[in-house]
C-alpha cells in the first residue's frame, strides 16, 4: 500500500491518469490538488489532509467507490473517488485523502 501526500500529485496537474472500468481504461485528468484546511493538526498526524479532483469526459455517471488507477509516473494504486460536479466538459470526481 502506497502512502500518498499532496506532493506525489501535485506535480502531475493536467496530466491523464487510467482508471479501469469494466475491464475499459478511461481517462480522467487531474484538475486540482490542493491541501484541507484544518482546524487544528495533531501532533501524531503522519500528513496534512488534502484533496484532489479529477475529470473524466464521459455523459456517463460511474458511482463512488475504489478504482484501480494508473500513471505512467506514479505505477498503479487504488484510489477511492466520488462524483461530486458535472460541467460541459464532463463529471469531476474527489479524492480525500486525511
């Protein structure tokens, strides 16, 4: 299991990670990362909490839950993410990361 901080992505803004879905690769881009404010970190924090968001140009809805996501620079992991907007260009999706 690969333990992620907002750096690992913050360098791949714009850029196509694969997600599979039903055994069909799509492509969602990164669009934002960005750390979460808190109110208060606590000392045994292992990370400061953070959000990414990503779009994926589909007229399809795929339902929340944990995909297998790759990128050429990061190798393959699974990712949790939920739809959260819809705009002309397609579905944004979150990942949250605390």
């Amino acid at each position: 299991m690969q333990f992620f901080q907002l750096e690992h992505f913050a360098s791949h803004l714009n850029e196509t990670f694969q997600v599979e879905l039903d055994q069909v690769n799509a492509d969602f881009v990164l669009v934002e990362a960005r750390p979460l404010q808190t109110q208060r970190q606590l000392a045994s924090s292992v990370r400061a909490p953070f959000s990414l968001l990503f779009r994926h140009q589909a007229a399809v809805l795929f339902p929340q839950r944990t995909y297998a996501m790759r990128h050429a620079g990061m190798g393959e992991f699974g990712i949790f993410l939920v739809p959260v907007a819809r705009d002309r260009d397609g579905f944004i999706y979150q990942a949250l990361f605390n």
